[in-house]
C-alpha cells in the first residue's frame, strides 16, 4: 500500500485522543518548514467538522486546513482534505468528497464504503506527493483506536501511504498524560512504534521545570525523546474548526461603553469562525448565548450559520430565544443572520425534497424573505460591494457561500451586489441578502465578511452611532486584522522555542 519511492518526505502528526491540538501543532511546524525554505503541503484524509472552508474552484473542506495552507503559503484545494464529514445528527453525517457532496451516511453505511473512500484518499495523497517536497498529516481522535482499526482510513493507513514518521502528541492540561503516551504506545502494533519519532506534551501550564521528572519518566518508560513540552500559549487567535471554549465566552461581560454582540450558540452552529475577529475589536463585547437570559444587554443579536437549519429554528422556539430576540428588536436592537441564520430570520422554509425533515416551515419572520432546500449545495467564493446606506457605499467584502437553501427575496432591499469576477463563480453580479427598511434587521448568505477591516468598523461604527458612541478609526480595526494575520508567526515561533527541531528538519527537510 505504500507510494512508490520519491522525493517527498511525510511527516504525521498523532494524537493521544481529540482535541489534544493536532490541528495546531500541524499548522505551526507547516508555517517553520515553509519559512526554511520547505515546499510543504498539509493533508488529512478524512476530517469532522462544521466549520469548513470554500476553496477557489467551489470545494468545501474543514477550517483547519485551509488555515494550515496558509501556514504553508499557499492556496488551499480539496487534495488536503479529500474527505469531511459534516454531522446532521448524532448518528448521520453530510458526506463531502474532493469538496462536493457524496451523500448523507449513517456510521455503518459510512464504513461500508472504506474501499472506495481510501482509493480517492490515496489519489489525493499521490498529487500532493508529486508538487510538494514534504507532506505534513494530521491525524483523527486517537492514533490508537484498536476496535476501528479495520474501518481507520485517516491515521495508519495514510501514515504507511506514504511512508510517514511519526509525531505523537498528547494533552498534559486534561490531566493523565503518562497513561494516554505510554497506553497509546503499548496499544500499536510493533511495526507501527518503530515509525514514532518522539512525543510532544502539549498545553503545558506553570512551571516547566517541575515537569523534568516527568519528561526523565516517559522517555525511560518508552525507550522515545520527548521532543517538546508545549506551554499553553494564552489568546491566541487561530481560526479553529471544533474548539469552542464556552466558559470563555460566557464569562464576557457586557458593558454600557462597549458594543455587546451575542452570538446565538445553535445546537447545529456551523462557522463559528465569522465571529473571531469581531471579538478581537477592542470595542466588542462577544459572547455565544446558550440561554434566552444571555441576551440581556445586547446591542446586536446574531444567528450564525446552521447545519440543519431547520432543527436550529425549532430549538429557537422551544428555548424561548424567538420571544427574546423579538423583545430585543422591539426594543431597538439590531439583529443579524449568517447563512442559515438568514434562512431563520425569513417568513417560511420549505423543503420540498426532503432534504432535511420535508414539508414548510414557518420562519420567525423578521425579514420579507422565503427559502426553498435544494441540492446542489451552493459552495463558491464571493467577491461584493454593501449596499448599505449608512455604512460607506461600495465597501468591498470577500468571503464565501454555502448552504443548501435558495432565497428569495420579497419587499425588502438587498444589503450586497455579488460582483463578476473571473476567479469567482458567475458571469454576472447580483443582488444578495436582505434589510429591513429600518436597517436593524439584515441577512446574507455571505460568510466572512466581517474578515473585512472597512466593512467591519464601518458596520461597527454604524452600530456605535446608535448607541450614542463616538466612531472610532478604520486605522483601530486595520491593526486587528494585521494583529491576527501574525498570529501563525507567533505560535511558530512558541513551538520553535520550546520543541527540538532539529529531528523535524530532518525528516522533512533532509538538506
């Protein structure tokens, strides 16, 4: 099963379970390579994630390798994430291959199709191999699954693809690190320790140095070097696919200086990432809402993306949320819908074909709009100028569409004209979104256009006026977005300090 000898060098980076910061740790020794000169791609086979990322030529894959191709500075394509799987349910998902929905699979009809699956994943594998010098995977879960080892198409079987050294990398802050390492090790099989080149103890908090006993225990005890022990890097702002920390975000304070935004946090949230860099302005107040009662405060209401849209509307009624956010708008706040948050904020939903439960839905009915759930999904970049009369007319916005739903629009005025361009989709502009005649209440399809730095402080502005706060300087919001574009600098240069190299380089450099 492995390629053909070559030139490329891989590099896989394993993980202890989920969520032990695979993701990053890929992202930031891809920003290091690349920096040294390495043309290195990333790539994972098969992700899980709601949050996804179109790439140029209209394909969906997961957030986090879009962010790892810009680590690497390149453009991100469907080869790096061949497969991701979007759950629907707690036991189905949206099956997406090479960016285009497959089908919707239950758990077992999804292995069923393992042959079939991993003959386009070692296809996508292979074009990697032949453009770039070395390959840096990330792993699923934990590299050491043994009851899914026959049905594994994301860890071992990719790793011995393409003839991959091993990183193993573990979670010291959720505590029982020595048992994930040294349980994980014993549970591979023999030929697959050999291909582990050391370990990494990731998110490390306090005193390292109490921490040399430990590092002295685990190399003793796995015949491995401990390669790194990883500090926790407090705020940083890396666009992540599944990590949302609550406790954070409910934590945030509104206060009567600052603009107080709550995101609705819906069951089935996709994109959460539209938000980040609203948060990052120093004039911003976020927090995701999980309760009717986090809403109090609030000067804008938004509703994000959704997954199952119309599962997210039911939830909104029964929660009491609707009869919240309709007191809110009452009351003169401004309320906001992303995508699917769109699609909720309008008259009806109608799924005609089944898509999701079938039938018509009553919206909330906030916006003279109607939505019909139709396939093909709708995935492209977006180049648009606003259309909004009090935020300066014209402001160019990018981001990107997806979504399963066809809106019409009634009376009620468009809030952006989609431009022609020969790189995005479309031979023609267009009208898109919805606002209502006060302009509190507005809608896109469009996700990313607070990415924008002249988009969002002129919206933010336009927030601040009616509130009886002073502007502030598109200059002040410029700064953020430079601030977090930096931000892949600054964890390379955490895992560069603290993770010997040395034996990295060498794998994937071999100069």
């Amino acid at each position: 099963m492995t390629i053909p000898s070559r030139a490329t060098k891989a590099l896989a980076i394993l993980g202890t379970g989920s969520d032990v910061g695979k993701s990053l740790i890929v992202a930031g020794l891809c920003r290091l390579l690349s920096r040294k000169g390495v043309r290195v791609a990333p790539f994972k086979a098969q992700n899980m994630a709601l949050n996804s990322f179109v790439t140029l030529d209209g394909g969906e894959i997961g957030r986090a390798q879009a962010l790892q191709a810009q680590a690497c500075g390149i453009e991100p394509t469907v080869d790096m994430n061949p497969i991701l799987l979007k759950p629907e349910s707690d036991s189905r998902s949206q099956v997406v291959v090479r960016g285009k929905v497959y089908e919707a699979l239950d758990a077992l009809a999804y292995f069923e199709r393992k042959e079939t699956l991993f003959n386009i994943v070692r296809k996508c594998y292979s074009r990697l191999a032949d453009e770039y010098e070395c390959v840096v995977i990330e792993g699923a879960g934990s590299a050491a699954e043994i009851n899914l080892r026959d049905r594994d198409i994301v860890n071992w079987p990719v790793v011995e693809l393409a003839d991959a050294a091993v990183l193993l990398v573990a979670d010291i802050d959720r505590g029982g690190v020595f048992a994930q390492i040294i349980g994980t090790l014993d549970l591979l099989a023999p030929h697959e320790r050999q291909r582990v080149l050391g370990v990494i103890v990731n998110k490390f908090r306090g005193d390292r140095r109490l921490f040399e006993d430990g590092v002295r225990i685990l190399e003793a005890r796995t015949g491995l070097p401990v390669l790194g022990v990883v500090p926790y890097l407090r705020n940083l702002r890396l666009d992540q696919e599944d990590s949302l920390d609550l406790a954070h975000s409910r934590s945030v304070q509104f206060k009567p200086d600052l603009l107080n935004v709550a995101v609705v946090l819906f069951p089935r949230m996709s994109n959460f990432t539209d938000f980040n860099v609203l948060a990052a302005e120093k004039d911003v107040a976020l927090r995701f809402a999980t309760s009717p009662e986090d809403l109090r405060g609030a000067d804008v209401v938004i509703f994000p993306g959704s997954k199952n849209t119309l599962e997210d509307l039911d939830y909104l009624v029964i929660s009491g949320f609707s009869a919240a956010v309709d007191s809110h708008v009452q009351g003169r706040g401004e309320l906001v819908g992303i995508c699917g948050g769109y699609q909720i904020l309008g008259q009806e939903i109608s799924d005609p074909k089944g898509l999701e439960r079938g039938g018509m839905s009553k919206g909330l009915g906030f916006l003279d709009v109607t939505t019909e759930l139709d396939a093909p999904k709708i995935c492209r970049q977006v180049q648009a100028t606003s259309l909004f009369d009090d935020v300066e007319q014209h402001t160019p916005v990018r981001g990107y569409e997806i979504h399963m739903g066809r809106t019409s629009r009634g009376a009620v005025r468009p809030c952006f004209r989609i431009e022609a361009s020969e790189i995005f989709e479309g031979n023609a502009s267009s009208d898109e979104g919805a606002v209502s005649k006060n302009g509190r209440v507005w809608g896109t399809s469009i996700h990313g256009l607070f990415d924008q730095a002249k988009f969002r402080r002129g919206w933010l502005n336009r927030v601040r006026g009616r509130k009886g706060l002073s502007p502030i300087s598109l200059c002040e919001s410029e700064l953020v977005t430079t601030q977090l574009q930096a931000e892949l600098d600054r964890w390379a240069d955490h895992l560069e300090q603290y993770v010997s190299m040395d034996a990295i380089y060498q794998v994937c450099d071999g100069r």
